[in-house]
C-alpha cells in the first residue's frame, strides 16, 4: 500500500486510495446542490469536469508523493481535519436531520496538569519525535471509535497544539466532541446513503479532490502563490528556459520594456504651505515661469545653478524624492504643493519626456519574460497532464 495513504491517516482513513475516474450522477446532484446552497455560480457540466479535475490533481498529489497531502502548511490544521468537516457538511446538506441530535462524548476525565504533564512543553520547532507520537498513540482517549492523543496532535493547528500544552481541557473535549459527533454522523447516515446509491469512501475523495485543488494548482504553476514563492516543479520549468524563448518574447512583446528614461523638470520648494498655494494659484492665473522669476523663485534641481528654466533629470538624481515624484507625476503639468518628508513644501513641473527600451538582456527583461514564460509553460504542461489523465482513464469531458 503505498506511502500516500498513511498521510492522510488520522480521524479519517481511506480503505483504499485512488483516484475517482468517473462521477455518478448521484454524486453530481449532491455536489450541484451543495454548491447552490453556498450560492456558487457554476452548471452542472462545469461542476461535473472541476470534480474530475480535482481527481486528476489528486492522482498528481500521489505520484509526486507531496507533503501538501497531509496539511497544507505546518501552521494549520491538517487535511484530514478539514475532509472531515466538508464530509459533515455534505452529509448534513444531504440529510439535515442528523443536525438535529448532536452527540457529545463523555466528559474527560483529566486535569490540565496531566495534559501538560503526558505533553510536556511545545517544541520551539514545532515538531514531535517519534518516540513522542508513539507515546501518545498509547493515550487512548476514546475506546469506540479508538482516537487517542497522537491523532488529536497529527490534526491540530499550531494554535490548537499550543492549547493543549497549555493544559486547555476544554479545548481537548471540544475536539474529542467533534469526532464522536462526526462518527455517529456516518453511521446514522449511512442507510441514507445507501438509498442515493452514495458512498462514503467516494465523498472523502470528492472532499479532498475540493480541498487539494488550490494548493495543487499553485504548486503544477497555474495559479500564482500568494506571496510570490514557487514550487521546485515551477522552479524547474523556469530553469528550462533558454535564452532564445527569452530573445523571442522580447522582441514579440518590446512595448512593454518601454521606460521613462529621462525629463525636463523644475522643482520650486518652500517653506509653509500658505507661500505654496499663493504661488500656486498665480502659476495657474499666468505660467510658471512668469511666477518664477516675479517672486524669484529658482529650480532646485538645478541648484546650485539659480535659474527658473527646467533641466533634464533622470530617476537618479541628488533630490531623490523629489526626482521619483516628477517621474510619477503627469506630464507638462504642474502639480499642486505638496509636503516634502523633510516638512517644506514644494511645486513640481515635469515636459519633455525621452523614452527608452530596456536592453534584452537585462534584468528587467530577464525577470518579466521568466514569469510570462513559465507561466505559459506550466498552462500547457497542467492542460497535457491533463488530457493523458483523461485518455489513460478513458474519460471524455
């Protein structure tokens, strides 16, 4: 049996662990009702070809034998936690009577001080040794169904594991509550199940086909990572790239390595607001230059040259906040005062813009192109997995 299905151990377990080649009709009326019910916009053929999507991603999942299969990130919960809760909340939409009688385990026996004694202290590492899981496992803390203390530990969020060091009791019976409630909810739904040709093996697997498939998405490169990081496969596929796809996408899309190289810029500062906006208003009663020279005003980014006139700058210029405001500013016109982080104030005019291309081998184009491209290459890698998945399993969408 292969390694993939002891990941996934905990409060539940699966007999058997493959991959769904095919929905029945049975299962696509719950999962359509389900999601009506959530006010998710999708039809019934839509549904039915992401459900088998998600059959695909998880196949991927077991090849690539991922640690995503048990939890998506060490601060969580575990995947098994969250199955369960989409199985309680499918089996609920399903039949909702099995709401109405919520059972409640008995009440624990235990103080905190044993808890965080059995426990002892969270590791700063946030991880177990064997032999403390193997300890825990011998803490049985319900008889029928068995669930001891190692796998309330395996499904718990680093928050929830740090309660139970801390002694949190009530923490403990409301998670030994929860399984006892969810084990007596597959056995009064059973025959309920069986009547709508259901089986509880294939909704774990539709469960987890929901659950898997951002955290897939992202990881085979169609999906972008919130924070930017990238899988070792998307890492791969952009050290694919050779400098040819890079050289072809710079010249196919060289519009978008245009920059603002360099501009005619006057930059009048002062020193309270009241004297700005006075100016301000003449300047646009006359002309900058007029309110210049009649209030012998000089541009500072010429200085120490006194002249009103503008002068070329570019981004890198000694005033760098200012510079960066200019280039950020509309171009030939003036911007009204604005408060400088020094506490002056100033009146910004930029004209004359140059523009530039970036060179193709710079860094700009390098880092624009690998993102593009290996986003193109990770889409029409997913969409061949994909449809060999589909061919292997003789599948037509």
């Amino acid at each position: 049996m292969r390694s993939f299905i002891y990941l996934l151990a905990g409060f539940i377990s699966l007999p058997c662990f493959a991959a769904l080649t095919h929905i029945t009709n049975s299962e696509l009326d719950l999962m359509y009702s389900l999601y009506q019910a959530q006010e998710r916009d999708i039809s019934k053929q839509a549904l039915h070809k992401r459900l088998l999507e998600n059959q695909f991603l998880i196949a991927q999942a077991d090849i690539r034998a991922l640690p995503l299969v048990a939890r998506h990130s060490d601060v969580g919960f575990s995947n098994a936690y969250h199955v369960r809760r989409y199985l309680q909340a499918m089996l609920i939409h399903q039949t909702p009577k099995l709401a109405e009688r919520p059972n409640k385990a008995p009440a624990l026996d235990w103080t905190s001080d044993q808890l965080i004694s059995i426990l002892g202290s969270y590791p700063d590492s946030g991880r177990y040794t064997k032999k403390q899981m193997q300890s825990w496992h011998d803490v049985e803390l319900v008889k029928s169904p068995r669930l001891t203390l190692k796998d309330v530990i395996n499904d718990q969020s680093m928050q929830g594991r740090f309660a139970l060091h801390s002694g949190d009791i009530a923490h403990l019976q409301t998670v030994v509550n929860e399984y006892v409630r969810f084990h007596t909810l597959k056995i009064r739904a059973s025959k309920t199940l069986a009547k709508h040709n259901l089986k509880l093996e294939r909704l774990r697997l539709l469960a987890l086909g929901e659950l898997l498939r951002p955290p897939m998405q992202t990881y085979l490169g169609i999906k972008d990572e919130m924070h930017g990081e990238r899988s070792d496969y998307v890492e791969a596929l952009k050290a694919s790239l050779s400098a040819e796809e890079v050289n072809q996408f710079y010249k196919k899309n060289k519009r978008e390595f245009k920059y603002l190289d360099n501009l005619f810029a006057t930059a009048i500062i002062f020193e309270n607001q009241k004297l700005a906006n006075n100016v301000f208003a003449e300047i646009k009663r006359t002309s900058i230059s007029s309110a210049m020279k009649r209030h012998r005003l000089t541009n500072q980014f010429a200085m120490p040259d006194k002249t009103h006139k503008p002068i070329k700058i570019t981004r890198h210029h000694t005033l760098s906040w200012l510079a960066q405001f200019a280039f950020s500013g509309q171009l030939g016109q003036v911007s009204k005062p604005i408060r400088m982080p020094n506490g002056l104030w100033a009146i910004v005019y930029t004209s004359q813009p140059a523009f530039k291309f970036h060179a193709p081998d710079s860094e700009t184009v390098r880092y624009r192109a690998s993102l593009s491209l290996t986003k193109d290459k990770a889409v029409s890698a997913y969409e061949k997995l994909f449809a060999d998945w589909q061919k292997t399993n003789g599948i037509q969408l």
